[in-house]
C-alpha cells in the first residue's frame, strides 16, 4: 500500500494532512535531514571563516556561494538522496557528511578540503542544533500567528459583546451576572499571558563535541578558545549557547518549551468547555453551513464539532508534550538513545495543537450570539439580586442581611414582585432603595462591560 493522505497511519499526515503543510515541511524527515544539512554547512563555513584554520584558507567565493546554494535550494530528492546513504551508512547524521562531501567534491576549492566536513563533530552537535531550529521555526512563524490570531478574534468578540448581560454560573448553579464580552476577555487574556510566557522561552543548542569537553578541537589545534567558537557557532544561528552538557543538551529548554505550549492548550481545552456549554444553552447559536450534516438520524442538528475537535487534539498534544517535558530532560550518564526517537515525535505534539487552533478559529468564526435567550434567562432569576441588596443592607448596618436574603431566595425562584416587596419595607435610605428597586438582573453587571472594552 502506497502512503497517502488515506493510508497514513497518524491522522495529522491523514485526516489532517491539509492542515498539518505548514509542520510537515519542518518536521518531516525531509524537514529534520534539510536542518542537519544547514547546521553542518554552517559549521563548515564558520571553520572557513576562523583566521587559525589555516588548511581552509582560500576557498574560491563560488565554492563558498556552491555551499550555500546547496542548502537555500534543498529540496526534497536531495533528501531522498541523504535517506539513500543511510542504507548505506545505517546512520543518519553520517549519511548527511557524506551527501555533502559528495556536494562539494565537485567544486575544486573545497575537494582537498572534504575532511573539515563534520569536523570534530558528534552526531549530536548537529540533531541539537537542528532540533532547535525546527522548533524555533514553529513556533515563531507557525504557531505563535496562529495563537495571536485566536486572541485577536476573542478580544474583537469581548468589544462586541461587553454590554451583552448574561447569567453566570458557578457550581453549575445561577449566580452573580455578567456579559458575554467580559467572560470572552478572560480566555482572550489569559490566552495572551500563556503564548507570552511560550514565545519567551529561550531555545538552546551546543557544540561542544562527543562529551561535551571540545577533546578532539583541543587536540587537533590546542591554542584555539573552542567554548568562545563554540557560543558564537550557536549564536550565529540565533540560538542560546548551552555551555556545560554532556554529549547531549540536556533539554531542559525543550521541556520549557513542551510545558508552556501544553498551558496554552490548557487554557485553550477550558475554552473549547465553556464555549461548548454556551452553545449547549443557547446563548450561541451556530451557522448552517450548507450541504454539512450534522447527524446521520437526526437532521435538525447543528453540533458544536470544532470546538469538540479541538478539545480531542488539544489532549493528545497536552499527553505528548507532558510526557516529552517529564522524558527529555533523563538521560543515562553521558547520553543514550532513548531521547532520539521521543524528539522524532515533538512535531506530532505541536501538529496536534496547531490542528486544535485552527478548529477553534474555525469554530468561533461560526457562532451567533442570541441576546434574547441570554436576556430570558435571566429574567427568570430574580434572585440573583439576592446579593446586591444584602450587601447594600449591610452597609447601612441592617442585621442578618444575609440571613434575610436567604430565606428569601435559597433554592427559590423569586420574581420581580417579591423583590420589590422586599427593597420596598427596608430600613435604608430612601435613595438606597431607589438604586435597588431599578436593579434588574440585567442591570445588575458591575464593571463586566468596561472589563470586557479594556481586554
């Protein structure tokens, strides 16, 4: 069986491969060999440039724009190529050395210098380096527009709706109201705050050789400051030098990076709830998109799929990274494999969670709001004023206001004629009673709207 979008084993290359393109290019095998084969050559040009690597003096400016070619035009049979020696080699980041020293043997400048190719390099000098890149990648050109699109469209939903008045609850349970604009604010600031601490974490890399000491650069030119060439390698790529490691960066970065992305999901899952029960109690109603069935026995349905969609990937992504952030950080004395096939999977994490934003926009770019049911419900619950007037009661020194309001209203639904009745006979101001007596639960918002416009 061919490997199509039909017969993928993983939905995020089957079901979701249209909306997994932008990931799949980074996080493919093509897209991790395409990463080794930059790091490698940047390693390559940056020995070329150091004024005591003498045997690299003197590279023709053709062979050197040859080796950048080579990499701003890799394309996927050159990939296949990398894979080819593989077989060959049954080592992945040696295949890469020699797809490069095939490259470059036939540009006279750099064919008596093949041997600075991966030079005093470890495997995993360059997996880290390219791990790092990929993920820096998704998150900044991927991931972190696709989150600052979701706030957007919150933010622009919390103005819209700041003066809707709608009935909270708590426990379930009818309580203090709100609007719908402030109860959209909250996801679209706290959403704001997680992708902030996401975008801030610092991605890291090393290349410091097999164990971490730069043995084999100290002993082919010990005069050399290897740490300083070393921090500038990695931060010409514009990563973090990570400085003490063992053969391996201890990934504790990418545990960082796994743990900030799941609490955007997190907040994201809570949103997926509310909005699914506010669709639930009509307050929501959604757009019928012609030609969609919402039922295969019950044709009247409209269901709330994405935000259910993305609620489902956002718990598949949230059990990878969790797992990954627990997982890469452990290693066996200086290194064992046991991180390498775990990376393998971060880009099935994020293309998961990149799936789940994309149903959310999706989904919220399909809602109404409907006033009126939000208006009735809370017209229904008079009580909820039960709260206000206690309080106000309280202020002007009225014993058991609590207690009062209580008896009133606990596990009672009151109109708005026993309310009157009871602001009606309270020992209070006369205009005390008349601010309650306007009260309505409609009225009754607070600062809910102006939160909602600030957001």
């Amino acid at each position: 069986m061919s490997l199509t979008a039909l017969s993928a084993l993983s939905p995020v290359d089957g079901r979701y491969a249209s909306r997994c393109a932008e990931l799949r290019a980074i996080f493919s095998e093509a897209g991790l060999i395409r990463a080794r084969v930059r790091v490698e050559a940047a390693w390559l040009m940056a020995l070329a440039q150091h004024p005591a690597i003498v045997e690299l003096k003197g590279v023709p400016a053709q062979d050197i724009e040859a080796l950048q070619e080579l990499v701003a035009r890799f394309s996927e049979a050159d990939a296949a190529e990398v894979k080819q020696l593989e077989l060959e080699t049954n080592h992945d980041v040696k295949a890469v050395e020699y797809f490069l020293r095939r490259r470059l043997a036939a540009h006279g400048g750099w064919a008596g210098r093949l041997e600075f190719v991966h030079f005093a390099s470890t495997s995993e000098d360059i997996n880290n380096l390219a791990y790092a890149l990929m993920c820096q990648e998704a998150r900044d050109r991927v991931l972190l527009p696709r989150i600052q699109a979701l706030v957007e469209s919150l933010r622009a939903m919390a103005h819209a709706h700041a003066d809707d008045p709608m009935m909270s609850r708590t426990h379930g349970q009818p309580a203090t109201p709100t609007t719908l604009g402030k109860e959209i604010a909250v996801f679209a600031h706290r959403l704001r705050q997680q992708a902030g601490g996401f975008a801030a974490v610092l991605i890291r890399g090393k290349f410091n050789g097999a164990v971490g000491n730069y043995n084999a650069h100290a002993a082919a030119y010990p005069d050399l400051d290897w740490p300083g060439i070393g921090k500038r390698f990695v931060e010409s790529l514009g990563l973090v030098h990570s400085a003490y490691t063992t053969q391996i960066e201890p990934h504790d970065w990418t545990a960082e990076y796994c743990d900030a992305l799941a609490r955007v999901d997190s907040v994201l899952i809570n949103l997926c709830r509310d909005f699914w029960g506010y669709v639930s109690l009509g307050y929501f109603r959604q757009k019928v998109v012609a030609g969609e069935t919402g039922s295969s026995t019950m044709p009247h349905k409209v269901n709330p799929i994405d935000f259910e969609n993305a609620e489902g990937n956002l718990g598949v992504a949230n059990a990878l990274l969790r797992f990954m952030s627990e997982k890469l950080p452990v290693s066996r004395w200086q290194r064992d494999l046991s991180d390498s096939t775990v990376q393998r999977n971060i880009g099935v994490a994020l293309a998961h969670a990149d799936v789940a934003v994309q149903s959310i926009g999706r989904g919220l770019s399909r809602l109404d709001v409907d006033s009126s049911r939000m208006a009735r419900d809370l017209d229904e619950n008079w009580e909820l004023l039960a709260e206000p007037i206690q309080t106000v009661m309280r202020r002007y020194g009225v014993a058991n206001s609590y207690e009062q309001l209580k008896a009133l209203t606990r596990g009672r639904n009151v109109d708005s004629k026993a309310i009157a009745e009871f602001i009606a006979g309270l020992p209070i101001p006369a205009e005390a009673r008349r601010r309650l007596a306007e009260l309505s639960p409609g009225r009754y918002i607070g600062l809910a709207a102006r939160l909602a416009r600030e957001v």
